[in-house]
C-alpha cells in the first residue's frame, strides 16, 4: 500500500472508533476495561461481518490472534504484495478504472479480461492459480534460495 492509501485507512478506522467512542460517551459511560473490552468487540464483530459479506474477503481466514500482525507482514514490497492478493486488492483493474485504456475488452470501466492469457476473468485467484501465460513466466524465472 502507498502512504496514501494507508492515510486513508487509517483515518477511516479512527473516524469509525471516534465515532464509537461519542456513542459510548453519550451514555456516561466511562473508558474502563468493560469499555475497552466492549470495543475491541464491536470492532471484531464488524471485521468477521465484512470477512462474510464482502465478495473480496469471503476466501480469507478468520484471524488466528486478533489484532496482531501476521509473520509476512512487513514494510518491504514484497509483503505488500502479498497482502494485497490475500485481500484481492492487488490493482488489476478489475475493481477500477484506472487501467482501462490498456484492456483488450472492459466493462464499465473496468478490465474483465485477463490480460495475459485473455480465456480467463481477470482476478487474483486466476492469476495465481490457473493464468497459463503467468504459469509459464513463474517457471522461468530463478527463485533466490535465501
């Protein structure tokens, strides 16, 4: 993710805790461990009902610990990677419209088509694990051992 995108996830997330947090003052309640415990919850309940109910997010794992970084990640490229394809937000186009002058067929917008091999949609799971032409270029290439 560039700084950006981080920037606004992160003021999304805290627009929706601050926005929690009026609620809960609102009622007199106090910031006790009760009141931590009540929005560590809240948030947890909003994170497995979009791990449900959004198309992009039903293939991903419930959390082993919450609230904790898993062991990819972290701040090279290459985790970034990763994480993106696990969320399948790896910018495609398929989601966009940022890249649609560069597509053989697009749909409002966006590019439906695999780009590579052109018989496949153009999503991470295809790409990864059925895309011939991606199946052929991951064969050439020369994995660093380390």
């Amino acid at each position: 993710m560039c700084m950006e995108e981080d920037s606004t996830m992160y003021a999304d997330y805290f627009d929706n805790l601050n926005e929690y947090l009026e609620d809960v003052q609102t009622s007199n309640e106090k910031l006790d461990e009760n009141t931590v415990g009540k929005i560590t919850a809240h948030f947890t309940n909003e994170v497995l009902d979009k791990l449900t109910t959004w198309p992009s997010l039903r293939i991903m794992p419930e959390p082993r610990k919450w609230w904790k970084c898993q062991q990819y990640v972290k701040e090279t490229p290459w985790s970034k990677v990763i994480s993106r394809f696990r969320v399948m937000n790896a910018g495609l186009g398929n989601r966009n419209d940022y890249y649609r002058e560069f597509a053989v067929y697009v749909q409002n917008g966006r590019i439906v088509d695999c780009p590579l091999c052109l018989s496949g949609p153009n999503d991470e799971i295809h790409l990864l694990l059925n895309c011939q032409e991606m199946k052929k270029k991951t064969a050439q290439m020369k994995w660093n051992k380390d």
